[in-house]
C-alpha cells in the first residue's frame, strides 16, 4: 500500500499524472452547494414583490382609465363598468384588457374599483376599495366604499 502511494506520488510530481483528488471535488461541491443556497435564499422575496408590484401597476392602469371616463363623461360615476372600459372584444378607447393574476383581483361595480387578494384555491378575500398602491398591500379584513367620483 505505501509503495504503491510512493510510486503515485512520484508519477504525480513527474507531470504524469492530472486530475484533482477526491478531496478538492468533495471542496468545491460543499463552496458551491454553499453559494446556491446563499443566492436561493436572496432571491426567495422576489416574487412577493413583483406580485405587488404588478398589483400596483394594474390598479394604477385601470384607475387612469376610469379617470379618462370621466373626464369624458362627466357626472355620471356610479355607471362605469368593466364593459363600457374595454369597449369591444379587441380592446376599448379606455383599457386595453382587464387585469388578471394569480395573487390579486380587481373587481368594479357601481363605479366602485376594489381590489382583494386570492387565495391558494383561487377563492376571493373581502375586497377593498383601490385608493392608490397603498391598496396592494396586506389588506385588512373589513372594507368600506368609497366612489370613484369623491
């Protein structure tokens, strides 16, 4: 056993042989497995924030379009709706599609935008109305109305 240890030794030290040991593999998978956790860890709050972020840009989206309604059609809040945003089945004058997600969803009625979050099931919570991204944030329990037109 040692002498076939001497005689690897001395091919190695000749230039003979290349390769690493099993030790330094062992090394750089344990640096590796370390780095991919480090970054895995790091990047586990990005999708919180983009769903928030996509809440937000949505909610600012449709609220733009409802303000350019009534811009046009001034004193008549309580009658905007989904329909008369979009127009046609190709997009409308006001929005081009209504938001959908996975986390969120944005509901209109009487005039009203309100927005609730989804759970796992698909199942809506008690919607809020949108006054602005603050909206997109954890919502609370209860909700209260508040036209569009105040």
């Amino acid at each position: 056993m040692i002498s076939t240890y001497q005689r690897l030794k001395r091919r190695r030290d000749a230039g003979e042989i290349d390769g690493f040991t099993l030790i330094e593999l062992l090394i750089v998978i344990v640096v590796l497995g370390i780095l991919a956790a480090v970054v895995i860890f790091a990047l586990g709050g990005i999708t919180g924030k983009s769903q928030l972020a996509a809440c937000q840009a949505d909610g600012a989206t449709v609220s733009t379009a409802i303000s350019a309604y009534l811009a046009e059609n001034p004193g008549i809040a309580s009658s905007v709706t989904t329909a008369l945003l979009i127009g046609n089945t190709n997009g409308g004058p006001y929005i081009q599609s209504w938001p959908s997600a996975t986390s969120y969803k944005y509901t209109l009625a009487a005039g009203v935008l309100k927005v609730s979050t989804l759970s796992s099931t698909g199942t809506a919570g008690i919607p809020i109305v949108y006054v602005g991204p603050s909206s997109c944030g954890p919502l609370p329990a209860s909700s209260t109305s508040i036209g569009l037109g105040k």
